[in-house]
C-alpha cells in the first residue's frame, strides 16, 4: 500500500461520521482511527496546538506501523509524558536505542505519581512520537519499536 493511498483513506475518513476504518490489500493490514471527540473539539480551534494534533498523528503512526509491522508502546494512563527520571538526567532511550523487554522507556507522571512505562518486546526505538514534557491520553502512541 502506497503512501498516497494511505493519505487519501485519511481524507477520505476526515470528510465522514466514520471513526474507524480497516482495509486488506496485498496481505498489508491497515486500520485507522479517529477519536469523534477531537474533530468537534478542532472546530473551535483557531490555531491547533500540538497536543491537539495528537489525534492526526495518531492516524499516520497507526499507518505506518501497520505497513512495518513496528510495535507501539503506547500510554497506560493519562499524565505528562518524561523521557527522563528528572531533569539533569540523560533520557532512558533515544531513537535508534537498543531496548530489551522490561526496559523503562519513559515517565508518564500522573497526580504526582511517576509510573515507569516499559517495552513489551525486545528490538530498537525506531520513533519517538512524544516530546518531552506533553501531556498524553490514555492509549496514546509513545514509542515505535522494531522487534528484534
């Protein structure tokens, strides 16, 4: 599945009430989603912030992972994304890392608890979807993981 296709199945999906939309083709799964909610809520919106925008790039990461096949670790609970333990340390992954299973990736602090997120499978970071310091949402996309 080409990536012209692909964005032409999110448009396709943005111009209608549907909020999910999964197509097989070539033995390539691929299923986008789109939160009602965010789509409301952007019409109010002069200026869309980056938080905001999560749902889109949710969508293209959605896409991408099922054309590779790369695991997604996404948030457990809703809270400030940290890649660090605190500020002055350096960040538990970088893109291109080498994790194993169990490894923390992140913090997602959460009402002044700090919960360690950990990789599910062994492989390398290929992407960070998050910056440092953004607020996340439950079952947001964090990292993509190429299993090893």
């Amino acid at each position: 599945m080409e990536l012209d296709e692909i964005k032409k199945l999110i448009e396709l999906l943005k111009e209608t009430d549907v909020t999910e939309l999964q197509v097989e083709r070539e033995g390539t799964k691929l299923r986008i989603r789109r939160e009602k909610f965010l789509s409301s809520f952007e019409a109010f919106q002069p200026a869309r912030p980056a938080a905001v925008q999560g749902g889109q790039a949710k969508e293209t990461a959605e896409a991408v992972v099922e054309e590779k096949k790369l695991a997604t670790i996404t948030s457990p609970i809703v809270g400030i994304f940290h890649r660090s333990p605190s500020p002055e340390s350096p960040p538990f992954v970088e893109a291109g890392s080498t994790v194993k299973k169990g490894q923390a990736l992140c913090i997602v602090e959460a009402m002044k608890l700090m919960n360690e997120i950990e990789s599910d499978t062994d492989g390398v970071v290929s992407k960070i979807l998050v910056e440092n310091g953004q607020p996340v949402e439950y079952g947001e996309p964090l990292f993509l993981i190429e299993p090893a």
